[in-house]
C-alpha cells in the first residue's frame, strides 16, 4: 500500500497544477459569459458538474451530448484507475491465473482505487481553492450557480451536490473499471465507461450511475429529480457488489489453483 501512496507524488504536484490551471481557464471562461458576474469556488465546481437538464425525446429536439461533462467525468475516472494502466493488459488473464496470494492482490487495487480516487478529489478542490485566490474571487460567490436557480444552496447543500456526491460516483466508477478489468481489456472496459457516460446523458435514471455527477439531474435542481439519498445509496450499492464480486472471482481461482496442485 505504501507504493501507492509515496510512488505519485510527482502526479500529485502535477495534478494540482492542472487543476489550478482549470481553475483559472473556468473561472475566465464564466467571466467572459457575462463580465459583472461574481465567481466562486461552488461556480467552479457547478462549472465542472452541471451536466444539462433532462433530456425530453417529446420535444423532438436533437440530443447533443454535454461532451465538456464526459470529458471531465473521465479525466476524474482515469486519474483514479491510473495505477491499473499499462499494469496488467494485454496479458491480464494469463499472469492472474499464475501469480499467488490473489486475494491480498485484489485487496492492494480496491485500497488504491479508494486512496487515489479520495487524492484525486482532494487535489481538486485545493486546485480549485487556489484558482479562486489567484483570480482574485471570493470562495463564497455563488455567481453562475444563481444563474441556474441554485445560489441560494446552503453550504452543506453545496457539499452534499457538488462535492460528496461526484466523489461516490467516480468512486463506484473506479470499483467498476477495476472489477471489470479482470475479466476484459483495458480499451473494452474504456468504451464500457463511455457508453455509461453517454446512456446518463440521455437518459435520467437513478441507476444510470453518471446521472448522479450532474447538478442539474438532482431533485434540489429540478422537480422530481434524482434524490441526494437515492443517488448515495446507488453508488455504494454498486462499490459493494464490484467489492464482492471481484473477491469471489480471485477466491474461486485460488480454489482451482489449489485444486490444479493437488
């Protein structure tokens, strides 16, 4: 575990750079929509989340994906798998079926999953801060938000929205990939990922996982929306299942490796 945590100090640094570098870039860009706007650190994180609204295929109106949302969500999905890229594949299968003690294995990749995942976060939010400082906004602007109906969000509202529960998500989508990628190649599990994205996009469904990182999916956002409670207790249901599922997989080939040898 130590591995994980000493190995990517210089992906830390480099992470926060380019968020602070996001930070400011999203910051310019919601000033330049409208110049007398206040932006805060809850706009940049709005910013980041919203999604869009909710797709109605009544109004006959073409579908245009919010390709700047999947492109964030899976930047955030691959710095939280990244210790699993290029390890494995394409020869997964075949180094799983020799190597021992597979339960200890499977454990190290969902402790990595949860450590980088919260880091990833972490640096996040501390880029973003910092963005705020450097730009010369007050943390607590809710400029942008207010433009969607949703400045006069409390703070444990504002965390609970766009703080903890794009964490879970990211988190039950690095549970996912990690348990997937035991079975499946790297690429495949990539497109699994994307088509998952795309599908919460065009349709609002609680079990639609990525639906639960848009802000404006949420019911404080819309009537009738994805509940805060519904969309956490999804998401940890989809952590424990990958968990279980994954444990059961490299317990079953211990059990035929043990069979082979006797």
């Amino acid at each position: 575990m130590r591995k994980y945590l000493i190995y990517p100090i210089k992906q830390y640094i480099f992470k926060f750079f380019i968020f602070l570098c996001c930070g400011v870039g999203c910051i310019y860009y919601i000033t330049q929509i409208e110049e007398a706007l206040q932006v805060g650190f809850w706009d940049v994180l709005f910013f980041l989340f919203r999604g869009q609204r909710e797709y109605n295929p009544v109004s006959r109106q073409p579908f245009i994906p919010p390709f700047f949302w999947i492109i964030v969500q899976s930047a955030l999905i691959y710095c939280s798998v990244s210790f699993l890229s290029g390890k494995l594949s394409p020869y997964e299968t075949q180094i799983l079926i020799r190597m021992r003690k597979r339960k200890k294995w499977w454990r190290e990749k969902i402790a990595a999953a949860i450590l980088y995942t919260s880091t990833t976060y972490l640096i996040l939010w501390a880029g973003i801060a910092a963005s705020c400082l450097v730009s010369g906004q007050k943390l607590g602007n809710q400029g942008l938000a207010s433009l969607y109906g949703m400045g006069n969000l409390s703070v444990s509202q504002n965390i609970l929205v766009l703080m903890v529960q794009p964490f879970l998500t990211t988190l039950s989508f690095a549970f996912l990939f990690t348990t997937l990628h035991l079975i499946l190649e790297e690429k495949t599990v990539w497109i699994l990922m994307e088509a998952i994205l795309f599908f919460s996009a065009f349709l609002t469904s609680v079990l639609l996982i990525g639906n639960h990182a848009m802000a404006l999916r949420s019911s404080i956002a819309m009537p009738g929306g994805i509940e805060t409670w519904q969309a956490a207790v999804t998401d940890v249901i989809v952590i424990l299942l990958c968990w279980i599922t994954g444990e059961r997989y490299v317990n079953r080939m211990d059990w035929l490796g043990k069979q082979k040898e006797n």
